[in-house]
C-alpha cells in the first residue's frame, strides 16, 4: 500500500479499505508466477539465436565456452516490497546477476570438465550464488537448464589474424 507515494505496508488477505487514487494506491505483484529468462540465446517460432555476448565465457584454463542456460524465477512472497521498490528493471537485473554468477562459476574450472561431468555441480554452485545476491531483491531462483558447448569454431579460420578476432569480439563483449 502507498499513501502519498510513500510505502505504508501490506494488507493481510480479506477485506481491506484502501484511500482513493490520488491518495492512495495499491501494487500487487504476481508472486505466483514463475518467470523465465534465457541468457546466450533468444528462443522464437523460427528457432533460437545464439548471442554470443551472452554465451562465450573465459574458463580457468584460459579457453572460451559458449554456455546457453535459462533461469526461471518467481518473487518471494514475504519480500514482493523489496522486489517492488528495490529494482528498476527486475528482468535486466536478475539477467545481469545470472550471467555474472555464471561467469564467476565457469572462470573457476576447467573446459572438459564443464564440458562433460561438473555441469550439475556448476548448476547447484550458480544457484547458491545467484540466491545469494537474489535475497536483496526479494526474488527467488527456482530452476535452472544450461547446455555447454565447444566454441563456435566452424565460422572461424585458425591463422594468427582469426584467433585475434575473436580475442577482440569475445574482450569487446565481456567489457562494453
């Protein structure tokens, strides 16, 4: 409930008076629903795009791994304030905390073993984390799919000049 602009509380379930409009106003979010983002790829009726800013990560050996994972999410219930007044743009913050938890995790190991046996280790460590920064929003992770695959070397040439650009586009993701 707000008065004046000003948060105030919320209302216990049943039969509530609030003021009128111009004094008073009530925002519900759904905390019933479950939201669903994707990161490293956008899904459409044709099919799926690869964004490679999203999906190309920095492995603790020093190779890069194209990650596509989706998180889905909910607002906790006894924190729908936080989440209301605490984030401008929840899909953009809970997109920006997915992958930087994600990154922190893959930059931690090794690529065959991302690749192959540590995937469910890698899924329950991004979850501890992005909770972890989640709890501040007032939103709950509530499952999350990836798929880890091998750089997209079929588009590049393997001379001196291509593995440069892909230095170059893979740095000018990470940092612009």
């Amino acid at each position: 409930n707000l008065i004046f602009g000003r948060y105030v509380g919320q209302t216990a379930p049943g039969l509530n008076y609030n003021l009128p409009y111009p004094i008073g106003q009530v925002i519900r979010p759904d905390v019933t629903q479950v939201n669903r983002i994707e990161v490293g790829y956008r899904s459409a009726a044709t099919g799926t795009r690869d964004v490679l800013e999203e999906s190309l990560m920095l492995t603790g050996d020093e190779n890069i791994v194209d990650i596509d994972f989706d998180v889905q999410w909910q607002i906790d219930p006894a924190r729908a304030e936080d989440f209301v007044f605490n984030i401008q743009n929840p899909e953009g913050t809970i997109k920006a905390v997915a992958e930087s938890s994600m990154r922190e995790v893959i930059g931690r190991r090794e690529i065959q073993a991302i690749l192959t046996i540590e995937q469910g280790q890698i899924m329950e460590e991004v979850q501890r984390l992005m909770q972890g920064s989640l709890d501040q929003y007032g939103a709950d992770a509530v499952r999350w799919y990836m798929i880890a695959n091998a750089p997209p070397w079929d588009n590049l040439k393997f001379d001196e000049e291509g593995i440069k650009e892909v230095q170059r586009k893979f740095f000018r993701a990470l940092f612009n």
